[in-house]
C-alpha cells in the first residue's frame, strides 16, 4: 500500500476522502448491499482520521512531497506536450516524406522512463527538417527549449526522491495510509457503479469516480505517427 500512495498527493486524497464520505454516507443503504455498509464505512473514517492526524503532524514533509510530485508532474506534462507538438508538425512532411515517417516511428517516446531521449532524437529530427516546417509552426522556439526541457527531466525524479527521503518513518506511515484510502475510494467507487447499473442505486455514474486523484506517469500518449507514402497507399 506504501507503494500505491507514494503516488499520489497527501492533500488531494484528503480531499477526495472527504468527498468519498459524504457520498457514502449519503447511499449507505444501497452500498451495503455491494459490501461497503456501516462497518466498512467506519473503518474508512476511521483511516481517513489518523490520516489527518499524520498530516497535521508533518506539515512540512507533507508539503515538500506533495510539491515536488505536482513540480515533477508538470515537468512530464510540458515534455509530452513538446512531443505531442513536434509530432504534429513533422507529421505534415512524414505523410509525403518516407525518411521522416521512419525516423518518427523511431524517435517517439513509449513512457516517461523515455521521454527525455525521445525528446532529444526529435530536436534531432526537427532540426535536420526545419527548413521544410512552415514558419509559422516555431520550430526554432521549439527546439530552444529543448535544454531547459530535458535538464528539467533529469532532475525532478531525484528531487522527488529527496523530498521523500526527509521524515522517512513519518512520510512512509502518510504514504501507507494514502494507499489505503486510495484502494478503499477504488472499490467503493466500483460497487458504487455497479449498484447504480443494477438499479439498487439512484445515482449518477460519474459521482462513482475519481475527481481529485490523476496517477502520476504516462503510457505512450501521443499519437501514432502519420503513415509512410508507402502505407498510405
């Protein structure tokens, strides 16, 4: 369960816990029938108590983690975005271009462990290429950020891992009890879709579903590249 919480930010299961027990509480009656009545329920609040009390104990150990998850976060994000976008731009020359679709194929990164290479064989590309990308693409901005871009890459994992590395006992027991809220929402949200499929609840679908919990890294989320001249036809 520590493995599953050190993925997600202390404040936003706290606020989706919060959420979780309201609702549940309000639909106790038909959760019940899916395993998640009042004793459930109970040992939820409870958990979801000694949370907060662990957080008001480490405030800063909480806070240095939760920044430094969301900083690395963003830094993924904005390196995806860059791919996603030079992607699109080479894409245009790739459909009539059979060594650029190649080099495409070759240089989009498959996960985040990735992208920081995936990125650099890009510029590489896009560099070679620039002279065929329209002006008003930017390929030049595109390719100035690309240092900045990737020293960000290189360093948010290892500031993660130091933040996390401060109050070990005391942020490994926060971790522990993310994980465990975490799995507990999952399955209430899980019954709770199910108990509104079969009509023993009334209730909307989406409420059953994370609102405040995104899980941190990304599988391949660019598109595949445009097709080679000789795929196209």
């Amino acid at each position: 369960m520590i493995e599953v919480g050190r993925r997600y930010g202390s404040n936003e299961v706290a606020l989706e816990g919060s959420e979780t027990a309201a609702r549940w509480k309000r639909d106790l009656t038909g959760l019940a029938l899916y395993g998640h009545g009042q004793s459930a329920f109970d040992v939820f609040q409870a958990d979801l108590a000694e949370h907060a009390r662990l957080r008001a104990a480490r405030p800063e150990a909480v806070a240095e983690k939760k920044m430094s998850v969301a900083a690395r976060d963003e830094q993924f994000a904005q390196g995806w975005g860059w791919v996603r976008r030079v992607n699109s731009m080479l894409g245009v020359l790739a459909r009539t271009d059979q060594s650029v679709a190649t080099a495409l194929n070759t240089a989009i990164p498959a996960d985040d462990v990735g992208l920081e290479a995936g990125i650099r064989a890009l510029a590489a590309i896009l560099t070679e290429y620039q002279g065929h990308v329209a002006p008003d693409a930017h390929a030049d901005k595109c390719l100035a950020s690309v240092d900045a871009l990737c020293t960000a890459l290189q360093t948010s994992p290892g500031a993660v891992h130091t933040a996390k590395g401060h109050t070990v006992a005391d942020t490994a027991q926060i971790d522990l009890y993310d994980g465990k809220l975490y799995l507990c929402m999952r399955d209430l949200n899980e019954a709770g879709r199910a108990a509104i499929r079969n009509g023993d609840l009334h209730a909307s679908l989406h409420e059953y579903a994370f609102h405040h919990l995104k899980r941190s890294g990304t599988t391949n989320p660019v598109p595949p590249p445009a097709p080679t001249p000789a795929q196209a036809g």
